[in-house]
C-alpha cells in the first residue's frame, strides 16, 4: 500500500500520551486510550494490505503470516532477551516464577489471556512487578493477525456488502460486550480480542472503502510501506 503520512501521525498523537501516562505524569492519566487508537489504525491498515492483495489476485495467507513474523518477532525476542538478566538479578523467587511464565506466554502471543487470568487488572500496583504486562497489546494484534486475513480471503468472493455487513455485525456484537463486560468491573474487556474487535473493526471500514474508491487526491502517494 502507498505510505500514509498522516498514518504516522495518527502513531504519533498515540504514543505520546501512553509514554506519559506510564511516565506516571497526572495530566495523562488517561493516556492509555492512545493503545485505542493504535488498534484501529490497526484495523485500517491490515484491512487495506489484504484487500489490496486480494483485489490484485495475489494475497497469500502465508505470505502475510511470514511479513508479520520478519516485522514483528526480532525486535520482540531483544526486548525478551534483554529483560531476562535484570529479572534474575533483581525478583524475588515468586515474581521470578510469575515471570517466567510470562515469557512463555509472550512468545506464543498468549500473554493477554496469562495476564487477564492472573491480573487484578492493568493498573493495579501488583501489575507494577510485571515487566512484560504492556506485551498483551502485542497479542491481541497477533491474534487478530491470524484470524483476520482468513475471514477476509473466505468473506471477499461475496463481495465488499457482506464484508461491510459481516464487520459491522462483529463490531457491534464486539461492542456490546465489551459495554457489558465493563460494567461487571472484569478485565477482559481490557485484555482480550472479543472485546477489542469493534475497534479494530472500526479502522477497517475506511479501508474497505478506500480500497474500491481510492484515497483522496491530494493523499500522499509515496514509496510503498514496509507493512
């Protein structure tokens, strides 16, 4: 797909606030929104990937899975290579044991349902002993990465209709849980993908759109995207 500038500036507005609020600055105490927005930028820009790729006739399931992997896993086993001596050297045996089972669980992209099942929530003071927690993002987005493409490649002969319909059912379905959910005071809401597809739905129907009439002409039509 062409590169968007405006795309990294929508990274941008969302990074700022969530390094803030982890800075532990009081005015973006709520700065943990911008991981919302990340995933519908999410949303849009694998949805335009893969619709392109099925439009020209050349998407391939195991090609997109192999991009995903060469983008994603080298700087995900540094940050887990780098973090394994500072844990040795500075947990108490229980952490260390709570640790270690995070480790696996990241690197099989689990690491939201470990954290949802053994987390008070996100922002409780226990979760401060948790050097991986911010990795449950990584894996929604990972597990988002399998199914999605799948379900498009098997929805898109049906035309771009039932994929709006499918979508828009799915995120609605998303969001009426995740409402639901919110008011039980649980962390799954928080944590895992059921409750997170409305939003990355959001951001793919701006790119089914796009992906039929084409980005506005004064778009930026610049090299091709790493994606």
């Amino acid at each position: 797909m062409d590169h968007r500038r405006e795309i990294d500036g929508l990274r941008a507005l969302a990074v700022m606030p969530v390094i803030l609020f982890h800075a532990g600055f009081e005015t973006f105490s709520g700065g943990y929104v911008g991981v919302d927005v990340f995933f519908v930028v999410s949303g849009y820009l694998i949805s335009s990937i893969v619709l392109r790729g099925l439009d020209e006739g050349r998407f391939s399931v195991v090609e997109f899975y192999e991009r995903r992997m060469r983008r994603i896993l080298p700087a995900l086993f540094l940050v887990l290579f780098v973090s394994i001596p500072f844990a040795w050297l500075w947990m108490l045996p229980a952490d260390m044991e709570r640790y270690s089972a995070s480790l696996a669980s990241v690197a099989v992209f689990a690491s939201n349902i470990l954290f949802w099942r053994t987390s008070g929530g996100y922002f409780d003071t226990a979760s401060e002993l948790k050097p991986l927690l911010h990795t449950w993002s990584l894996a929604v987005e990972e597990q988002f990465y399998l199914l999605y493409p799948l379900l498009l490649a098997l929805v898109w002969a049906r035309g771009r209709k039932a994929l709006v319909l499918i979508l828009g059912a799915g995120a609605l379905i998303s969001f009426a849980l995740a409402e639901w959910d919110s008011m039980l005071s649980s962390s799954f809401t928080f944590y895992l993908l059921p409750t997170r597809a409305w939003e990355l739905a959001l951001g793919a129907m701006p790119a089914i759109y796009l992906s039929r009439h084409g980005p506005p002409a004064s778009a930026p039509q610049a090299q091709a995207a790493g994606s």
